[in-house]
C-alpha cells in the first residue's frame, strides 16, 4: 500500500487482501495496480465491496488498473461485478486499461509503468510513484525499461529463491538489478520457502538490501 498525503493506492490484491486490509486497519483505499493477471496477484479482487459500502448508503467505486491481459482476466473472473443486471451487494469497480509505454494518473498521483517478462508467455507490469519503484513476478527487464528505474530511491524487486527460476528472478539477479539501479534502499519481495530461515537469509544479502516482511512500513 503506497501513501501520498491522504490517497491510498495498493499494488496487487491476492488472495490474503481481506486479512492484509484488516491486520493494518485500512477503512478507506482510492485505487489498486494490478501487475499481472496471476491469481494470486487477482484472487482478492471480490473484497473491495467492503471500502465500496463503508459509508453505505454512499458508495465509493474501486478504481483498478492494468494491461489489456489483467483488465480481461478480471472481466471474466469476477463477470458478476460487470453485468448489466447486478445482484446486490457486488463490488463496484471501475475498470482502467494502462498504455503500458506512458505514465498515467491514479488520483492525482502519477504512476509510471515498468514492464518486464513473466515468463516466455506472460507480461507482469511494475509500477514507478516518485522516487520508489515495486516491481514483481519478473524474470527478465530490457534496457529501456530499466531506465526508468534510475533515480529512485526505492526499489522493491521479486527474489522467488536463491537458484534460478523461470519465471522469477532469483535473489542473484535481484541483487544485479540492484547494484545497476543504485537505490538508496531496496527489499525483496514474492520471496519462497526455498529463502530459508529469515536472519539466515539477511545475513547473507548486502548492505542497503533487506527482505521485506508483512507489516514493513517506509517511510520515503
């Protein structure tokens, strides 16, 4: 969840939103970024209806963003939110398709998109807001993309495991985006229980890079 004076924007709701939301006493969110459209990146999305009707009878819609695949994925996913007869109670969202190659604007807030290569077959979008960057479920970054990680401050990158992975980068090549990009701080994120014990783990990453844990708050 990132802050930016009283707008809230979270990056990917999966299937643990409901508890994430509840354990940090969040009661109001204005947008969520979708990176891709993996299940357990989507799988909380039905949850939204409790900041949709926590005012109720005011009702507040849930603006979600991502590409063209994501945007497809949850229209067929969660179809009940979309029909032209709708039951009581669905969620109310409003559904916004990114052009992957330009910065957009959640709220006042501008979001550049990072994109990078899943896997073979799928696309994940990472997100840059001012000087921190999250990026996830990436196996591989171009250039060009890379280069709009320069300057931040910030950067949260996926590390699935120490060896390599398909689909993930390991906490190798992590590390190497890291030591390219020169953050000032950076955490990995999406880790496995391959990582091992957490202080095990630490001790083993070098300075300025840290494993993210659940409730970590920075402050940029």
């Amino acid at each position: 969840m990132v802050e930016v004076g009283d707008r809230r924007i979270v990056i990917d709701a999966g299937p643990d939103f409901r508890q994430q939301m509840l354990r940090e006493g969040v009661a109001h969110l204005d947008a969520i970024l979708l990176t891709h459209e993996h299940k357990d990146h989507t799988a909380g999305i039905d949850d939204v209806r409790a900041f949709n009707f926590v005012d109720y009878p005011t009702i507040h819609t849930m603006h979600i963003y991502g590409n063209a695949p994501t945007i497809a994925t949850l229209l067929k996913d969660f179809d009940y939110a979309f029909a032209k007869d709708k039951y009581r109670g669905v969620p109310v969202i409003e559904l916004h398709t990114i052009d992957e190659q330009h910065p957009f604007d959640v709220c006042g807030v501008e979001v550049t998109p990072i994109i990078g290569q899943h896997s073979m077959r799928f696309r994940s979008v990472g997100y840059r807001i001012g000087e921190l960057a999250y990026i996830t479920d990436f196996s591989h970054i171009e250039p060009e993309e890379e280069a709009k990680l320069q300057g931040v401050t910030t950067l949260v990158v996926n590390a699935l495991r120490w060896t390599r992975h398909d689909s993930h980068f390991s906490v190798n090549e992590a590390v190497a985006l890291i030591e390219r990009v020169k953050p000032e701080r950076a955490y990995l994120t999406h880790m496995s229980h391959d990582i091992g014990l957490y202080d095990q783990a630490q001790e083993q990453l070098p300075k300025g890079v840290t494993l993210a844990y659940d409730g970590l708050v920075v402050e940029i």
